[in-house]
C-alpha cells in the first residue's frame, strides 16, 4: 500500500489505529502491521494522521461506553485509558503531529455532537492528552456533510477538518458543500473534503469511477479562479482488503481502481483553477481549467453529458492552435483532429458521453472568450415584433481586444429566413483588459416562430494576442418560454398507420392569473382546427383534441403547426409536431 500510494502521488494518508480486532494487549505488543505501514508512509515523506476511529472492544466494555463513539473516552478520567493507547503515542509521538477523534461514518449517524461548546472541549482535553507525548499536535476533527448539527463550518477547537461528502448525495453536493464551507469562512485553517464512493459491488467500478472523477471535478469548480488554496480532495475506503494475504504486509491490501483515478485527476488539476465553464448544450458540463497566473495559453477542458440528447452532446469549437489530446479518467489518451473552416480556425468536434474526458492544450483564454458571448436577456416573448437585446464579450487577455461580430440564426432552422438582425452586417467592438462590452442590437422574427431554445450563431473577427479569422460563437435564446406551457403530441387512430391524424395539446397556466385562451391546429392542404380554452386558472392544466380525418396519407412526412394564444394579447406561441 504505501508503494502504490507513493506511485500514485499521492501527499497523505489517514490511518486506523484501532479496529475491531484491537485488544490491550495486540496494542501493548504494537501491532506489526500498523506499525509497519505508518513507518513505511513516513519513509516515504507521506503525511499521516493517526485517527482514533472508534473505542477497542474490550476497553469499551472497561468503560461501559459505545464502542462506535470515542468522543466518549474524554468523558472519563485519563488514567482509564490513556495508558491503553501510550505503546503508541510513545512510539510515533515525535513523527506524527496529527491525530484524529473519531471517523466520519460514525459521525454521520449521529455520534456524541451536541454544541459546538461540547466540542471544543472535548477537543482542548484531547489535544491537552496529545501535548504530553506530542509537540505542537495538530487535531483532526471529522464531520458529515448531511450533520446539519455538526461544526463542519466553525471546527471549535481544531486546527484542521475534515467534511464526509456521503455517496448517498447527487454529484453537484460536492461542489455545494464546499461552497457552503468558503461561504461560511471556516475557522480552521484546512479543510479536506472526503468523497465517500458508490457501492461497487451494486453499481460496478465503471460507474464508481464517473462519480468520482464528477465529485471532484465539481468540488474544485465550486472553488472557482479563487487565489487561495484549493479544496483538499480524498477519498474513504479506497483500500481492497485480501484477508488470504493477512501474512504479506505488501500484498494485504491492494487499491481500488478509484485511487488510482484520483491520481490521474490530481495530476490533471494541480496548480489550474475553474476559471469559468464553456457552453455546449443544457445536460453538458464543461469545465475550463487553467493556472490563473499563467499564461493561459495551454490549459485543459474537462467536460461530460450528465443528461443532455448524445445528439447533442456534441463540443464543436475553435480549441487553440496547438496539438489537442483527450483523456480518459485512466490517463488513456488520443489526439483529436479538428478541420478547417473558413481558411483560418480549425474546429474540433468531440462526442461527450457520461464518462468525464480532459481536453488538453486549449487556449483557455480564447475559450473564455468564446464562452462570454451570451445575448441578454436570455428569454424573449414569442412575438413577431422587433425584440431590443444586448450581445455581452468579455476579454480575458491582458491587451486591449477589437474586432467585429455578424449575427445570424443556425440555418437548421426551419424558420431561420425570417429572422431579421439589427445591425445585419458587422458590428465592430473594442474591449479593455479584463472588461466586457454590451452591444445594442435588435432582431425580429416571423409568426410561425417556434417557442423553444434557438442557437445563435456569430462569425468574429478577433484581434487580440494574435489575429483570429472566423471564429464560429454560439449561444441560445429561449423563444416564448413565458407564463404559458404548450405541449402538442400526436396519435394516429383508429390503427398505427391511422388514417386520422389527431393532435393532443396540453396546456399549462403557470401566471398568477386566470386566462382566456385559444389553440389553432394549422395543417397543410387541411382545414383549421379552432378550440376555445376559457377560463384557465393560476397553476391549472387543461387537455384538448383535435383531428385532421383521413389525413394519415396526405400529411406524411410533413409539420402540424399548432398555435397558443391569448384572446386579449399579442404573444403566439407555435409548436410543431412531424406526421410519421
């Protein structure tokens, strides 16, 4: 174990002194084993911290008290049990300075918290206990993540902490605990965040692999471009015991395939922050990593599809110049070739799945300017009207930047002809170090305009380290996504192959006022369908049907449009629905 956790890189290591087989008299014998290993990570210039994870068995039963909860040893007189534990106090006194009370599992089923005053006493006793046999001992205080009750953001009395991230949390919990730590302003000067993994035997080691490479990733983020130190990561258990070798100190334990993830991811994050993330589609996550004193100009993506269609889960960008390499949590690597468009920026196109993959040598600078352009607001009302906006560009160079933006809608849209922008040619710009600049422009489009998300598209001209030619930006402007919900679906009947053709339409009032609708089912070469929706009140659905008889054939292939609106308003909201 030690030789794999120096190979794996690896600064620390929290190790056990008690376990359910200690006796007093194994402790008195010093255990081989244990004190094998500490000498062994010692050798190795790994920092241990020697944790009193639970109470020995038999001294338990001495002192009546649960075995689970060693916080209950500073209950009791020390001459009940310090002399239990001075074997090895003795011996590794003067090597290792931190020694921690309890485990975090324990904790997160209650243990003995009861106020942060009970803790820090109990803490002051035990550090009083250590100072004997320990210069300048550093204490270790473990917490749960889902202890509301715990100190995790105070740490009374301890110089440093560690917070247990359960496997039980959605992913994002790791990066919302350790934002809910930098928002508090823990009191201790170290935090370490441990991230408990799935169940491999029930969800397999592939899935435990995603969750860990996620967890971490999202706990770094969560720290974003901050210039103080990072979040410390680890991981709990991430050690296979092999009782059939109990004899081999070397082959006792072997690590899981997790650890040595956590190696490649720390090799991957050391010395970069999160300086912001890059628009792809909603389901994506992808992060852009990068060191905020460098240069920026070879920094790394780290990005993976947690919910979005695989059709689109697709990143298509300009990444840099350089050689682009992507991989594998396991360190497993190829080169990604992208293709010349425009005669000047060459475009890489990489399938993301739910597996994470790090994009190294991007131009992380570039990146985040390609990631600043964003139109606001966000949301415009599905009127045919002219609609005044902002395009936002930030610089993220150290030098003034300047060039021009054209605007226009991704020609895969039916209706992208009708769109109409406002300047319709290029629009120049120039933007300070580390400034951003908001850009009046105006669009209009036609009534048939479908409510959902619509990708914008820019073609820039960027001079700003270099000359960049054609750079592709992309963004989204949600159409029509208001008060009103509508949500067509269609039923051929009375067979599969029809000959009706019937659309089902529901429609949800998410305003805090009563509605006086009407629904337009609009069908080539087919006469109108009209129904009233009255009356619709706050927070209430309604379902309505309409048929186009013996339609199947003719409408084969082809769009039903169908249309929302208000009897007093101005705003139709269309959605279409394809006749298979």
């Amino acid at each position: 174990m030690p030789d794999a956790a120096s190979r794996l890189g690896f600064g620390s290591v929290t190790l056990p002194i008690v376990n359910r087989a200690t006796t007093r008299a194994s402790m008195l014998a010093a255990d081989s084993l244990l004190r094998g290993l500490i000498d062994e990570f010692l050798k190795r210039n790994l920092r241990v911290t020697l944790a009193f994870g639970m109470i020995p068995p038999d001294l338990a039963d001495e002192l009546q008290a649960d075995s689970a909860d060693p916080f209950r040893l500073l209950d009791q007189p020390d001459r009940s049990w310090v002399p239990y534990f001075r074997s090895v106090l003795d011996a590794y006194g003067q090597r290792v300075s931190r020694w921690q009370l309890g485990r975090e599992q324990s904790l997160s089923a209650g243990g003995s918290w009861a106020t942060p005053r009970d803790v820090a006493e109990r803490l002051s006793k035990f550090r009083r206990v250590l100072s004997r046999f320990i210069p300048g001992p550093v204490t270790v205080l473990p917490t749960a993540a889902e202890l509301e009750s715990s100190p995790a953001g105070s740490a009374p009395g301890s110089e440093a902490i560690t917070v247990l991230v359960p496997s039980s949390f959605r992913a994002v919990a790791a990066g919302e605990v350790v934002r809910a730590g930098i928002a508090r302003g823990a009191a201790a000067p170290e935090t370490t965040y441990l991230l408990e993994m799935p169940d491999a035997s029930v969800f397999g080691h592939r899935a435990a692999v995603i969750e860990v490479v996620r967890r971490a990733v999202l706990a770094w983020a969560a720290h974003g471009a901050s210039a103080d130190p990072p979040p410390r990561l680890g991981l709990v258990d991430a050690w296979l015991s092999r009782p059939d070798r109990a004899d081999d100190r070397a082959a006792a334990l072997r690590p899981l395939p997790e650890l040595g993830v956590l190696s490649v991811l720390s090799s991957r994050l050391a010395g970069r922050r999160v300086i912001g993330e890059f628009p792809v589609t909603p389901g994506v996550r992808c992060f852009i990593l990068a060191d905020p004193l460098a240069e920026q100009t070879s920094g790394a993506l780290v990005a993976w599809n947690e919910g979005a269609d695989p059709s689109l889960a697709v990143l298509r960008a300009y990444l840099g110049g350089g050689v682009i390499t992507l991989y594998d949590p396991f360190g497993n690597g190829t080169v990604s070739r992208g293709e010349t468009q425009g005669g000047a920026t060459e475009i890489h196109t990489i399938a993301l799945g739910e597996t994470p993959v790090f994009i190294e040598g991007v131009d992380a600078r570039m990146l985040r300017f390609i990631a600043s352009f964003h139109i606001e607001p966000g949301v415009v009302p599905s009127i045919a009207a002219e609609h005044d906006h902002d395009v936002i560009l930030e610089n993220p160079w150290p030098v003034r930047v300047s060039g021009s933006i054209r605007l226009h809608e991704a020609a895969s849209h039916r209706t992208a002809r009708e769109w109409k922008f406002v300047p319709s040619g290029s629009i120049p710009f120039s933007i300070l170090p580390g400034q951003s600049q908001r850009i009046p422009i105006s669009f209009s489009f036609g009534p048939a305009e479908e409510a959902g998300p619509k990708e914008i598209l820019a073609q820039v001209q960027l001079n700003a380290d270099r000359a960049y030619s054609n750079l592709q930006l992309r963004t989204h402007l949600d159409v029509g996504a208001g008060e009103l919900e509508l949500s067509p679906s269609l039923v051929l009947s009375p067979t599969e192959a029809g000959p009706d053709v019937s659309v089902v339409v529901a429609v949800t009032n998410h305003s805090s006022r009563t509605r006086s609708l009407e629904i337009l089912g609009l069908a080539p070469e087919q006469p109108r369908a009209t129904i009233p929706l009255s009356n619709l009140g706050p927070g209430e659905s309604a379902v309505r049907r309409f048929a186009f008889p013996g339609a199947a054939a003719a409408l084969s292939g082809r769009h039903i449009r169908v249309v929302l609106s208000e009897s007093d308003g101005v705003e139709r909201i269309n959605r279409y629905v394809r006749v298979p």
